[in-house]
C-alpha cells in the first residue's frame, strides 16, 4: 500500500448504471494540495464523494493515510478526513447554534474537552468568541464558511476535501479565505485535495493539478506548468486560454 495520504487506483464511479468517472488514478503526497479542475459535470466533485462516502457505487482503489477505503459508512474515517462543500449555509443546520455545530463531531466521538476545542478553533479560523453563541443566518457568507472549515477540523483529520470552497462567496471575502486555507495547512500539516474550476486559486493554494473532461483524467502538471502556461493536453490548454492566463486568484 503506498504511504500517500491520498491514493487512488483505477477508480470509476457510477450513478444506476451510468459511469461519470472512468480508471482515474493519482496520489496526493502528505502534506501536498493538489486540484482537481474541468468544466462542471467532468466528475470532479463525484470523486470527492466517493472518498468521503457520499457516493458509495464505486469499483477500484480508494486509501487515505494508508489505510483502503470501504464502501459502507466508517465512523474512524471522519477522525482521519473531512469536506468542506461549496455553501456554508447549506452545510450548517439554520437551527443550531455555531457552538452546537462545532461540538458535534465531538459527541458523536466521545472526545471531552468540548469546550476549549471549540475556543481554540474559533480562534485558528480568525473568528472572535463572540459568535460562539450565534446562528448560521446572522453571520456572513465568509463567517460562515469560516465555521465550516472550523467544523471539519475539529476531529483533528490530516486530508481535508475542498468542494469549491470559495466558489459560493463574494470575491472580496474569497481571497481571506484562500489566505486562512493556506495557513491552516502550513500551521496543522494539512493535506488538500479541492476541487475548483478557477485556475488562479489553484495557481495560488495547490502544488498540483489533474485536468478531468468527461470523467477522464487527461493531465497530470504541476503547478509551475500552470503558472507559465505549459500544460500539455490539448483541452488543458483550453482551459488556460479561457481563463485568461494565470495571475493571482479574484
């Protein structure tokens, strides 16, 4: 089994009988923060499913930290990775308070010191204690995605998933929450693997990309390839062109 924190070999994922992704294969090395980008319907967020367990019809290989991932519900799983998705608002429940979201994960894990962690996390998300005790509606789209990336640290995982994690906010708040992403990972020693269809965010988070059209890994680059311009898929270079070429994210 290889020591990435994410491996994934000959992986296909269907929906009834139809397959949306096809044999992908990657790692992503411990520590690393690695895109998956491509037009929208191209598989990239079905894959992060699949490793969290929301898409469980898959065959192939999923491991993360070393240790296979099965297809039933796997509760030590959340201690080891978690996703953040795309809305905040959608992700928290209106009527529990942001204290409540947060101690959840450790309830249901039978961790104690509730009370400090959540202090600490608030805090490591750059949110004052003041809205410990407030409700998803009466923060801002960023406090809010703030507290759920709070939330999926609280079991303390080393990989976490990245649904479009800005993709949902006001471009004055998406460059406080690429600059808060980068940091958590530099101070916690954190694995990213996002999904994003926004090639200046992965220029300015990621170490690599994999280019997926229609469910189908076509390039595998590094970030540098990126910045200058020289990927080597036809479609990623496409994508480049569409995006106006690579300077720094909105």
């Amino acid at each position: 089994m290889t020591d990435a924190a994410i491996h994934l070999e000959n992986l296909t994922i269907s929906y009834g009988d139809t397959a949306v992704v096809h044999d992908v294969t990657f790692d992503v090395a411990e520590g690393e923060s690695f895109a998956l980008v491509g037009e929208s319907g191209s598989g990239k967020s079905t894959i992060l499913k699949a490793i969290s367990g929301l898409a469980p019809d898959w065959t192939g290989t999923i491991a993360v930290e070393g240790k296979p991932r099965g297809h039933s519900p796997d509760r030590t799983f959340a201690e080891t990775c978690q996703m953040v998705f795309q809305d905040p608002y959608g992700s928290l429940h209106p009527r529990k308070a942001i204290d409540t979201c947060l101690a959840e994960p450790l309830a249901i894990h039978g961790i104690g010191g509730r009370d400090g962690r959540v202090k600490d996390m608030l805090a490591a998300v750059g949110l004052d204690q003041r809205f410990r005790f407030r409700f998803p509606h009466q923060l801002s789209g960023g406090q809010r995605q703030r507290v759920a990336i709070a939330r999926a640290l609280m079991l303390e995982p080393r990989v976490l998933l990245l649904d479009e994690p800005t993709s949902a906010l006001d471009v004055s708040v998406q460059a406080e929450i690429l600059n808060l992403l980068k940091k958590l990972r530099r101070e916690q020693g954190l694995t990213y693997l996002m999904v994003t269809h926004n090639l200046p965010v992965v220029s300015f988070l990621c170490d690599r990309l994999a280019v997926m059209r229609y469910g189908r890994v076509v390039e595998i680059a590094g970030v540098d390839a990126l910045k200058s311009g020289q990927l080597s898929d036809p479609y990623s270079r496409e994508l480049y062109a569409a995006s106006g070429g690579i300077l720094h994210p909105a």
